[in-house]
C-alpha cells in the first residue's frame, strides 16, 4: 500500500538504526509532542530498538489527554440538560469528568452522540431547530480548521440551535513552557507533522534558537520516527537546533493557507489551561468576539464548576514526560481502560494506553532486541 509499505520496510529501518548508532557519542532526549508517534514508537518497540543513549520521553501530545477537567465538567453539565443534543467524537466519552463521564450521562438520559464529524452535528442541528445542538470541538490545530469551516457555516446557513464548546489548544506554546520548566531534561523534539501540515514551521525557528534545541517535523511511521530521531541526534552531535522537515510529502514551510485564513476569521488566541499541567499563555483558541454567540460556554450556564482530580491519578507527570506511564503505582491495577483514571488510559493516543495496549506493564528497563550486523551509514534520508 503506497506511502505506508515503504514506511515500514525493515531493511531501511535497520539501516536507519545503524546510523544512529554511529552517530552517538553521548546521551540525549528527545521529546515527540504527538500521542500518535507515542503510540507507533510503543506499537513497534523503537524506543527498546534505539541505542540506550537515546531516550525518547512522551510529551502533551494527544488532544484529549490535555483537555482540562473543568472542559470536561462543563460537557457534563450541557449534556445533561434535556433541550440539549450534545455531539462529541467517540474517544471524549470515557474520559472521566468529576464524579462521571459522558457514558454516564447518556446512560442517565441525556441525549449524547457520537459523530464523525462537526458537520454531523451542524446537520443535527438543522433537522432538530426546536433542540439545542452542542459539538465538543477539542484538539490541536489539525482539527481546527473543520470545527471553524463548520462554526462560519452555521452562521452562513443561519442556524442558530447549534454552539461549539471550545478546548483547541496550540503546540509552540506547549514547548515553551516544557523548556522552561526546571524540571525538563528534553534536548530535542519531534514535531508533530499533522500540525505542522496546517500551520507550517513558521513558529518553530525562534523556538529552536531561542532554547538551542533542534526541532524535527516527523510523520507516524516507523520509518519517519527513526529518521526525525536520526536527523535530531545528528545535530545534537554537531552541536546545532535548526527546524528541519523530515515530512515534505505532508508538510510545507507555510502550511495551509485556506485552513490558516479560516482560523483566523473564527477564532483568536487566548490562554488555556493544559489537564495535569496547568494554564499556558497564549496557547489555545477561543471563538471571536463575531462568532461568541456560537460559544457554548456563553449560551450556557455552566461558570462556578469545581473539579477535583483522583488523588492517585499522576497523569499530569506522564504528560509533562516527568514519568512513564507503567511507574505509576495506579497503572494496570486501579486504572485500566475499563477503569480509567485519567485520560491518559482512555485516548486513543494517551501514553497510558498505549503502554497498557502493547503490554509495557513492568517497571524494569524492557530487554532490547538483539541488532543485526551494522550497514553502511545513510548519506541522505531515505524517507521522501
């Protein structure tokens, strides 16, 4: 299968690990801000395949994870109000609010769908006009550029049942604060390619020169996992922090400009609290002031909502990379994803879950794989 074969190919796999191992000389790690890479560097066990000097550390990468716990409580309260429709992709559904979930909800007689997309909802809302209409529109800034095109339909269309209850949050912001925690240990980052498909590289070069570490945009395959790994150790060793795209078939210096101009004309920046972190400036998006009357945190009451998390639930440190999912003393026991305690082993893309889905259940170092004979370096990437 085209573009997805030729990114699992062994040989250039073997030969692409061979290179790294000739490259190293000291530690370093590097940090990929994207659950979808943590859960093919998990899947194929690349972090086990890596030389030990290389250490590959999860970040804040997977959009439900993040989605702060009064997000979700004020979902709860809007979903549980009978004239409303809440709509909501599958995986917000068991991610644990205070107390309760969406399922939990449903189950309790609310009206709580799921949909595929935001336009399913606005559809919703066009043949229900006596019910109101909620899509959850969480994620980074691959999903929105859809939840703004279907928010700028709605008010084209005038349908006025229909409202979006907002927790987009932006990555460069992300990286910042990361760098400027006194506890970080990261010394170079994978960037995630399907950000940087709509918003470009524009944001990561003052990043990068400003904390001295190489940023490298990285796909989801195997093969484009080892070559931004490859590309970054590479630099780490000259001692340079360049942005380099290691995913031009997805990804274009000035991103999507359709997809830019929509956001812009639908929302505008604003501080967003991170679950398990805390607030980030600037780094998420609210609905501007021309479409406020499309926000679901106005046409509802849900201020004055206090949360409260587990107590054993140490999601926040496995989403700052301070700790691997298994070393938590819940993980696999108390939190499972049947019993999930935080997002984390709920998502499709939570570290947790891919830990307990690929069967990382101990707290020793795993045993690494025994290497083939080493190859010839690589003199250019093979990945195009």
């Amino acid at each position: 299968m085209k573009y997805i074969d030729e990114f699992q190919d062994p040989g250039l796999a073997r030969r692409l690990l061979d290179d790294i191992r000739a490259s190293v000389t000291r530690p370093w790690a590097l940090m990929e801000v994207c659950g979808g890479q943590t859960h093919t560097i998990i899947r194929h066990g690349i972090d086990q395949l890596l030389p030990e000097a290389v250490e590959l550390i999860h970040g804040p990468g997977c959009p439900v994870c993040v989605t702060p716990l009064e997000v979700i409580d004020k979902a709860l309260a809007i979903a549980a109000r009978p004239e409303v429709v809440f709509c909501s992709f599958g995986d917000m559904l068991r991610v644990p609010g205070t107390g309760k979930d969406l399922f939990r909800v449903r189950s309790e007689g609310g009206d709580v769908r799921v949909v595929y997309s935001p336009l399913d909802a606005l559809r919703i809302a066009r043949d229900n006009p006596d019910r109101q209409v909620v899509f959850f529109g969480i994620g980074f800034e691959t999903t929105a550029p859809p939840n703004a095109m279907t928010v700028y339909q709605a008010r084209r269309l005038g349908i006025r049942n229909f409202s979006l209850l907002v927790s987009h949050v932006r990555v460069p912001p992300a990286i910042e604060a990361i760098m400027q925690s006194p506890s970080c240990r990261v010394q170079g980052f994978l960037a995630a390619g399907h950000v940087c498909s709509v918003m470009g590289t524009a944001e990561y070069p003052e990043l990068a020169d400003r904390h001295r570490v190489p940023v490298v945009v990285t796909g989801f395959e195997p093969l484009d996992i080892l070559e931004g790994v490859r590309r970054a150790v590479r630099q780490l060793e000259r001692g340079e922090h360049t942005v380099e795209n290691a995913y031009p078939r997805a990804v274009r210096p000035e991103g999507n400009p359709a997809a830019l101009a929509m956001i812009e004309d639908v929302f505008e920046v604003t501080d967003r609290a991170w679950r398990g972190i805390g607030t980030i400036p600037d780094s998420g998006w609210r609905l501007s002031e021309r479409y406020r009357e499309y926000d679901a945190e106005h046409r509802f009451p849900v201020s004055g909502i206090t949360t409260r998390e587990p107590a054993a639930c140490r999601s926040g440190e496995v989403l700052q990379g301070l700790l691997k999912p298994h070393q938590c003393e819940a993980f696999g026991t108390a939190c499972t994803p049947r019993t999930p305690l935080g997002a984390t082993m709920v998502s499709s893309e939570g570290a947790c879950a891919a830990y307990y889905l690929y069967r990382r259940l101990g707290t020793a170092p795993a045993a690494r794989t025994p290497q083939p004979a080493p190859q010839p370096p690589l003199e250019a990437s093979p990945v195009v």
